[in-house]
C-alpha cells in the first residue's frame, strides 16, 4: 500500500544548475504594466499535475481583457523599485507573498487621481525584468493583488518626492512568467513572445 503511494505522489522537484561566471542582472525595467481585476474576462492558466501541484511557473495562454480595456503603464524609478517574494503560511498549505513597490517621480493631480482611483481596486500587475521576461503580481485565485499607493514630497532643496505604489498579492507559484501579448494604449507588446 506504501509502494503504491509512493508510486503516485511522484515529485515535481526539477534540478537547479548553474554555470559560474554567468551573470545574473538585479533590477526591473522602468515600466511595469496594470490593469483592474474587472477588466480581466479570462485568465492565462498554470499548468498543475493531478494532485493539483503547479509544474511550472510559466503561464499558458494569455490574458483575455473586456472590450475597449487596455494595459495601463506605470513609470518609476527602476533604481528604487522593490520587487520580491517571500514563503507564507503553514506547510501543507504555504504559499507565496509577492510585493512589488514601485516609486512614480510625479506627485501632481494625475498622480494623485491615479493614487484614488487604486486605493480601492484590486488589480494584476506586469512587470519586465532585465532579461526581458515578464512576471505577474496577483493571480485569479487570490483576487489579484491589494494596491496602497503613498506620496512623499520631499524636505527641502535635495529631498526626493515621489508617489509609491506598493502592491502585494499571494500566489501558490513564486511570481508566475507571463509570454503572452500586452494590449496597451500604444499598440500590443510582447507580441512574439516566446518560452523563458
């Protein structure tokens, strides 16, 4: 009876090699890409085995958004950007916690219009790494992620203003990749996207 358990709950364990000298370049780009959770109509998918486990972290398919909506950018300071997971909860039922923390230099009207508007809207974030791979913050699951946008005006003649836009979301995966297009306002991104 063992055997045959064991037989079944194979692992989803993969090797983790790495060639020394290869870099491997911090950071993420300058625009990161949101849209509201209404505006999704149908979701890219996570492969999983059949015991439900995610055996991939890569997204199949792509995001399907309602008529007449797009990718909205959001500008930042890369070189103050924030952006990692971290291991929650209890095992057999930990999961992920992605925050990203993004600093938009402006701390005008649209900024703060921007700020109102996402205080109380859940939303999924795009995010491009260095390489040019994008990852998600929020999933269908767990209801996108939570947005609490705050500005800072600086003190004095060298402070630095700026209105952050801090993001967290749970994820069963560690910040799913993401190879489909991006519908923006300026024309579909990350058209021929290919496999990370």
């Amino acid at each position: 009876m063992a055997e045959n358990l064991i037989n079944k709950c194979f692992s989803t364990l993969h090797d983790m090699k790495y060639c020394q000298g290869a870099p491997v370049t911090p950071g993420i780009k300058r625009r990161a890409w949101f849209v509201s959770l209404g505006a999704i109509v149908g979701w890219p998918t996570i492969p999983v085995d059949e015991h439900e486990r995610p055996t991939s972290s890569i997204y199949e398919g792509a995001f399907k958004l309602a008529e007449g909506e797009k990718w909205h950018a959001l500008d930042h300071l890369p070189g103050k950007a924030d952006f990692k997971s971290e291991p929650q909860g209890e095992e057999p039922s930990r999961t992920f916690k992605v925050t990203g923390s993004f600093i938009h230099p402006k701390v005008d009207e649209n900024a703060a219009t921007a700020a109102t508007s996402l205080i109380n809207t859940r939303i999924v974030v795009l995010v491009e790494d260095m390489r040019g791979k994008y990852r998600v913050i929020g999933c269908e699951k767990y209801d996108g992620a939570l947005v609490s946008p705050s500005r800072d005006n600086g003190q004095g003649a060298t402070g630095s203003a700026g209105t952050t836009i801090l993001v967290e979301a749970d994820d069963p995966v560690e910040t799913p990749f993401y190879t489909g297009p991006i519908d923006t306002e300026d024309g579909i991104i990350n058209e021929a996207a290919g496999t990370v």
